[in-house]
C-alpha cells in the first residue's frame, strides 16, 4: 500500500487540436471563477465574520492604495502566466486541461509557479484593502494548503511527463522566490 492520500488530483493534458484562442479564452474564464470565489466570495464570508465577532478592522496610512497596487501587480502575474501557460505550454492552469509543454517561458524563467503567487499576492491585498486579518489568515493558510498538498502532486506529474527536464528545471527554479537571472533551458 501506498501512502493515503487527502484527495487525488488526475492530470489530463489539453488535446493537441484545441485552437489557441480557445485556450486562452478558457484562461479567462478559469480566471474570473478562481477571482470570483476565492478572491471574493471567500474573503466576503471571512469580512462579515469579522463583523459578527466585532473584530475591528486595521487601518494604516495608505493601506487602500497599497492594496489596489498589490491587487493590480498580482492580477497582471497572474494574467501573464496563465497566458503564458496557454501559449509556450498549449493548455491552462487547471489539472484536468493541463499543459502539453513543460512551460520555461515569461515568468516562468524566474520562478516555479508565479500563478500561486499572484494568487497569494491578490489575497493579501484584498486583506490589506479592507484590513482584515481573516483574510490575511486565510491567505497564509492557503499557502501552506498548496504547498503540502498541491505542488508535491502537481510536481510529480510534472516529473512524470517531462522527465529530466523538469528536474533540471526544478533543481534551478526555486518555487517561491524568484532568480535574478531567468533560466534558459541548456541543449
């Protein structure tokens, strides 16, 4: 027996005929949903908790503007990564319309998994925009969640279907903090 497993995640790669604009047009829409539920809908639940238990909010000197800033940065890694991922790897973010390609490209080059990051940026601006430690909270939960259970998975498949160079790639792309120099793949 195999060690047990939380949930299991399948990975199925996009079909080699679906267009690009398909791909991408699937990359928005992945991205509005995962904006809307947990950049929204959960992050709601956590403020008008927050209210129900009368913990005040936080406030700083230019926490809103620091907020939006951080907001718009992470969108816009976000974004690039996910069409990234539709251009240099021919499929989306989601395992189950994962790419075809081991992606080395545009944000990529510097980091693991940008798109858990902006997500992860996102989240904190919206606990910085309305001064919520909740959502903060959740934040740093989120984090640990997909650092346990998530990336051990999807990195094993990742090995599973690029072989060397994904572990040539893993072994110089730190997953959480980004290079200085991007990486170039060595033929």
């Amino acid at each position: 027996m195999g060690k047990p497993r939380m949930f299991k995640i399948t990975f199925r790669p996009t079909r080699a005929e679906t267009p690009l604009w398909w791909l991408l047009l699937k990359i928005v829409l992945q991205t509005v949903v995962f904006w809307t539920l947990f950049l929204l809908v959960l992050p709601a639940g956590l403020i008008w908790l927050e209210g129900v238990l009368g913990w005040p909010a936080f406030r700083f000197d230019g926490q809103r503007v620091l907020g939006v800033i951080l907001f718009v940065l992470g969108g816009s890694l976000g974004l690039t990564s996910g069409a990234t991922m539709g251009i240099y790897g021919r499929g989306t973010p989601v395992p189950f319309d994962t790419a075809r390609q081991l992606v080395v490209a545009g944000p990529y080059r510097f980091v693991r998994n940008p798109m858990a990051i902006a997500g992860l940026v996102q989240g904190a601006a919206v606990g910085l925009y309305f001064g919520s430690g909740l959502v903060l909270a959740y934040v740093v939960v989120g984090m640990v969640l997909w650092n346990i259970c998530v990336r051990p998975v999807e990195e094993q498949d990742l090995e599973t279907r690029f072989g060397e160079a994904f572990v040539a790639y893993r072994r110089e792309v730190r997953c959480w903090v980004p290079r200085w120099k991007g990486y170039r793949v060595v033929r």
